[in-house]
C-alpha cells in the first residue's frame, strides 16, 4: 500500500510533446534500466510544482488520509533534493519484481549533495513513504533500491536503452513523464494470457498492440493550459491506425462504466469525446487536466469509500463477536445499559464488553457503581477505543468520545433496558435481528452513556445514513454484518430490529 503511495504520488500522470523521428538524444539514466524494466519516470525537480499540481490534479483528494500523509511526505522529499542541488529524479519499475522497490536513479553532476540525497532516501524522515535498504552513487548517478538490483546495477556492463531514451525525450519539456516501454517476455506473456482483444475495447488479435506498439508516454503540459498528453509510438503507420482504433473503444468503454456514477459521471462524459489522433506511425491524445482531476478524485473517493466501509464492517463484526464473548461468560448479552438501586441509567453496553476487545485494563478504570458523567468516569469518554469509530465519520468524534455504532432501543429489541436477554430470546433469529446500527453523525452519542437509537413506528431512515452511500451498515445477531440499502421498506425495516415479533421476512427484501 505504501509503495502504491509512493507510485500513484511520485508518477502523477503528465503530458506529452511530440518530436517527430528525430534520433533521441543520448540519456545517462537509460543506462541503469535493465531489460526488464518497462516504466519509468521522469521528475523535473528543479521545476515542478508539486504542492500547486497535487491541489489541481487530485483536488480534495489529497487532503484525505492516507493520500495526505504520503503528498506531504513527498513534497519535503522534493524540498530535501532541490537543497541538494538536484535538478532530475527517474523511477525505474521492473514489473516483474513488484511488488518490490523500485530503482531511483538522481543524476549528481556539479554541487549536488549526494550524502544529503542519499539520508533522505534510505531514512523515514527523509519524507518518502518507504525508506530504500541500499543507495549508492554508480556512474555518477545517486542509486537507490533493493540490494539485489544495486548489486546487478553496480557490475552490470553499460548499455543504453533506445526505446525508453526515444519516450523520454519525446516528454523533456514536462515537468512530469511517465513512459511504458513493453519488454519481449512481457509482449508474449499478453498474448498467452488474452490471444485476442475483449469486444467492448474493439475485439480482434492482441498481437495489433503487443507487437505494434514500440513505446508510450504520459506527461503533464503545463503552458499554455494545463493539460493532459499522451502519445503512443508505433512501429508503422498500420499499428498506429489498429492502436488508435482500441484506445478510441476503450476510451468510450470506460465512460460508458462510469456514466451513471454520481461521482465520475461529469468526467466520463468529457472523456468519451477524447478521440485519439493518428498521425502517420504515432497516436496522440489531449485531456483537460480539470477533467482528469474530477476522473482521480472521483476514483480516489470510491476507492476510499470501499476501504472506510470495508473497516466499517470489520468494527462491527469485532463489536457482534464481543457481545457473543460476554454472552459466553455471563449467559446473557449485556445489557443496553446498567443501572443503579432506583433503576437510574449508569454505563452503556459499550463499557461492559471492554474485556472482550482487548480493553480490559480501561475497563478496570471504570467506577461500575457510578454514572457515565460522574467526575472520574468522564474523565475517561476520551480514551474511546477505535472500534467504536466508523472511518467514514466526523474526526472529531474521535477525539472526544462520541460513537456512532448504537444499538436499537425499543420495547422488542435485544437492547430494551436494564435487563439483558438471552439468545434463546432471539425468537425471530439470531440473522434476522439487527444487534447494533451505524448512526449518522447527528444521531452520535458519547460512548460511554447509557443512550443508543430510539426506534419508533414512524421510523426516521434519516438518522441512519450519511456515512456510506446508498445505505448502512448493520451488524446482525448472528455476527454477519450487512449493508442495507437507503431504499429498504421500513416496514421491513422495523421488523429486522424485534428479536421476538414474530414476523415472517424475505430475504430478497433487504
């Protein structure tokens, strides 16, 4: 996951300029690029923005975790080389060896600070997500990866690679380049594994790319607009015209899987009037960057959507397990709250299954015979456990101790009162009664207070969506954590909270 940080941070998609079939122009990196490696990157340290191209390009996107802490990380990299003097930095990817560390390669010409270059490589405070085990200056170059590829690097006779040399200086005036240049075990391997293209992306053999296409680059335009460029070098103008053909397709494909997404919508339509343009051996493609920014924050919002409700359920599904624990011991789930000689409220469930989350020295600091808000066990709504924290939630929240995974309060739930219930109460079934519900965040209480949602016949969906789209999470009594839809019957809906209603429930309802 870092070194995907590392990647998506470092090799943010630029723009391309065409330069005809001149020769390239001779380039020292491409001598540390073994055969095996078929993406590089190209950073114009000297020139890049990277904190104004990370607003405009990943929009809201990059001040979201973990994006955030990996941006900022590379942009005290970039400061930490640029005061050493250095003016390039090249990523080297051997597909192959991923994942794995790939090479950085930073030219060390007159007045750049190797020493101060390679501490900031190898040390976490250097500001890259990963720290590399080995960094030494070969052939005038700062050197960095795996021990293995320093090794190969450092005895490895000099040779040139002509492909990657021609797509980076296709792209010199970038301040940002990425070049894909296939290798020959790669080429036969898309060929066995896919003989022919898919018939969304324009059908036909596979062989009309992996042996038409000679290299490609993606790079950053940024005068006079900010703009994405793409160029794809063919062999000939036939693999040019076939290459063409497939990206138009696959470009109409992806806008028409995106079309309907609230979040990609606007961007998939800009990108289905993209129409590659073909000229003689090589195919070229403009993209406003504002449309790419909108495509890679949308991604990166769902992306994140995915992981936040992914985590959602795994904190629901250790707080059902929990429950059962305490059920093993005591022979009753808790109750939805304890309560003193007069009946008053004194401590949420949530207190009472510490020990079963690994919490039970917290658990130890509790005053069990007095309320949540008595002056020491207030003192302790700050040490909240992270479970009870849906990532999907306000931040604050977490800092002071309020939860949103409540559980249903009403006369026929398992959390009615002060009297707890046995699992053979569960007359419904334990998987059609809901145990405990992620609340919004206006509907979030202290953790340790004796409060949960308030279930009523006129039942309010309201107050329990916002955090994940389309729906909620609920963790049912069986242990089973199910994402139930904004569209749900609330009928149906009410049914699933009584342990003991009697009701009769399809499964397809929900």
């Amino acid at each position: 996951m870092k070194m995907t940080s590392l990647l998506i941070c470092v090799l943010i998609l630029g723009a391309i300029r065409s330069q005809g079939a001149e020769a390239p122009r001779p380039n020292p990196v491409t001598s540390f690029a073994t055969e095996e490696v078929s993406l590089v990157g190209r950073v114009d340290v000297a020139n890049l923005d990277l904190d104004g191209l990370g607003k405009r390009f990943l929009g809201s996107a990059v001040s979201r975790p973990p994006l955030l802490q990996s941006y900022e990380g590379l942009k005290k990299f970039m400061e930490t080389l640029r005061r050493a003097g250095a003016k390039e930095l090249f990523v080297l990817v051997d597909l192959t060896a991923m994942p794995g560390y790939p090479v950085l390669v930073i030219p060390a010409g007159e007045g750049v600070d190797a020493a101060a270059i390679s501490a900031a490589i190898t040390s976490r405070q250097g500001g890259l997500p990963v720290s590399f085990p080995t960094c030494e200056t070969i052939r005038g170059a700062v050197v960095a990866g795996s021990a293995e590829a320093i090794a190969t690097l450092r005895t490895a006779p000099k040779k040139s690679r002509a492909d990657i040399a021609a797509a980076l200086e296709s792209s010199s005036a970038s301040p940002l380049a990425l070049a894909f240049t296939p290798s020959t075990v790669q080429r036969r391997a898309f060929e066995e594994a896919m003989p022919r293209l898919p018939d969304a992306i324009g059908g036909g053999p596979i062989t009309s790319i992996t042996r038409g296409l000679s290299w490609a680059t993606l790079n950053l335009l940024t005068q006079p607009n900010p703009e994405l460029h793409g160029i794809v070098q063919a062999r000939d103008a036939e693999s040019a015209r076939a290459i063409a053909l497939v990206l138009d397709a696959g470009l109409k494909s992806f806008a028409m899987a995106f079309r309907t997404n609230p979040k990609l919508g606007a961007a998939s339509a800009a990108i289905a009037q993209v129409a590659p343009q073909q000229n003689q051996d090589r195919v070229n493609l403009k993209l406003d960057l504002a449309v790419t920014a909108s495509l890679v924050t949308g991604l990166v919002s769902q992306a994140e959507e995915a992981a936040n409700r992914t985590h959602c359920t795994n904190n629901l599904k250790v707080i059902a397990l929990a429950m059962h624990n305490y059920h093993a011991e005591h022979n009753t789930f808790p109750p939805a709250f304890t309560a003193n000689k007069e009946g008053k409220p004194l401590l949420s469930w949530r207190v009472l299954i510490l020990p079963h989350l690994d919490q039970k020295a917290l658990f130890d600091k509790f005053h069990l015979d007095e309320p949540w808000d008595s002056p020491h066990n207030k003192s302790l709504i700050s040490q909240m456990p992270r479970v009870y924290w849906c990532p999907n939630g306000d931040p604050e929240s977490l800092r002071t101790g309020r939860t949103t995974y409540l559980a249903p309060r009403g006369p026929k739930t398992i959390f009615s009162g002060s009297t707890p219930v046995k699992i053979q109460e569960i007359t419904d079934g334990t998987s059609d009664t809901i145990f405990i519900v992620d609340v919004s965040d206006e509907t979030a209480v202290v953790w340790t207070r004796p409060d949960d949602w308030q279930t009523a016949p006129n039942l309010n969906l309201k107050q329990i969506l916002g955090h994940h789209t389309g729906g909620a999470q609920c963790g049912f009594a069986d242990g089973s954590v199910r994402f139930l839809p904004a569209s749900i019957n609330p009928g149906t809906f009410l049914n699933l909270l009584t342990k003991d209603g009697g009701e009769v429930i399809d499964v397809n309802e929900f």
